[in-house]
C-alpha cells in the first residue's frame, strides 16, 4: 500500500511491539517498566486509532515479525476487534500512567493518565457516531465509554479555560500566542512541543522553503 497513512501507522505499530518486548528482557523497576510500556500502548492505540478511521477493520499486529512471518499475511481485524484492542491498550495506559496534576514541568509535552482517557473519548465517540449512523454494532456502548470517561476527565478538576488575565475578553486569542504556551495553561490537555532551540528540536516545518518555492502564497496581511 502506498498510503503513508497505511505504513506509517504500522511503523509506529511495530516500533511498540518492539518496546514492549524488549521491556520484559530489562532488569528494571516494574513501575519503570510499566510506566513506559503504558506510552508505548497509548501510541499503539493512537495508530490503530488512525487505521480504524481510515480503513476500518485492520490486520492486528502485537507482535514483532520477521521476513517469514505468517502475519504478513494476517486477514483484516473486524472493526470490533481494532476498537477493542484500542480500549485494552488505553485502559493499560490509564492503570499506569501518572495523573496529569503529578506532572512535573520537565515532563510537559510526555503522555499522562488524562492525555489516555482523552484519546478513549475521542475514538469511543468517534466509532460511537460511525456505527450509529451506519446502522452497525451497538453504537450506545461506545458512546457511553466517551461519556463516562469525559466525564472521568472532568472529575479531576485539573484542567479549566485558559483565561488571558490582562485582557479576558480575549482569551481565545491569546490562546494559540506565547501567553497561552506553556505548563501552566491547564486548557491543553496534550501539547505538540517542537523544542526548546535550534539544537534541541522536536518537530520542525518547513514553510519559509514552502514560501520560497511558491507552494505557500501568504497575503500581504499575514505578511505585516
């Protein structure tokens, strides 16, 4: 398959099978161990998640594989059998991640317990609405798992509006400006970090090389 959306999650896939192996070989803390396999299982949730929207029922792969290997030629998973994997790895992940409130400064941007039940909502309310609509499955089982753990969410009390103290009518706009980065914005429940310098990156763009070659033409107003 060509589709970037098709390999890259698959990628991600494997990479997961491989830290989860590999951990029950290290001599380790199991609560070092099971703290890194839930992010590992939270990422694999996350691909299947993709997959799940983009295809439907995929092959499941828990396992690393070789060249050899019988799963290659693995029939597509139903979709009940994706979403329930998806499920059993995010409950992992909210059984042994650490609560968003026990997230020091240093580790803003790194999966929490919250960031875990926030993807369940997302993908439980999505599969909820796609089953629903297309007269499939029971569409109010995973509507109730978005419900309740939203609301598991919201129980903690963790997480409020960003208010923008100077001016708070325009709080929504400061929002996505440097006064709304940053650890104490309680309204981002995941950031995407792109990195402290030029020499400690995350994610990078591309976008003055887009400029330059003409695939992005900004207006003379988003210019000044």
């Amino acid at each position: 398959n060509g589709s970037g959306d098709y390999t890259t999650n698959y990628q991600l896939i494997r990479a997961v099978n491989t830290v989860l192996e590999k951990a029950q070989q290290m001599s380790l803390d199991a609560g070092i161990i099971s703290k890194y396999s839930a992010e590992a299982r939270f990422f694999r949730a996350f691909a299947y998640g993709e997959l799940l929207k983009r295809f439907g029922g995929m092959p499941i792969i828990t396992r690393t594989i070789n060249l050899n290997d019988e799963l290659l030629q693995a029939p597509r998973g139903t979709r009940e059998e994706v979403i329930s994997l998806i499920y059993s790895d995010l409950d992992y992940a909210i059984q042994n991640l650490p609560e968003a409130s026990a997230t020091k400064s240093t580790d803003y941007g790194r999966i929490n317990k919250s960031v875990a039940q926030a993807l369940k909502v997302r993908l439980a309310l999505f599969e909820g609405t796609f089953e629903k609509y297309h007269q499939l499955g029971d569409a109010n089982k995973h509507l109730t798992i978005a419900k309740n753990t939203a609301n598991d969410i919201i129980s903690t009390g963790y997480f409020k509006l960003f208010t923008y103290t100077a001016n708070p009518t325009q709080s929504y706009y400061y929002l996505f400006q440097k006064e709304g980065n940053g650890y104490a914005n309680k309204e981002v429940i995941l950031p995407r970090l792109y990195g402290k310098d030029m020499t400690d990156r995350i994610s990078t763009h591309n976008y003055s090389r887009n400029i330059e070659q003409g695939a992005i033409t900004p207006t003379r107003y988003l210019v000044d």
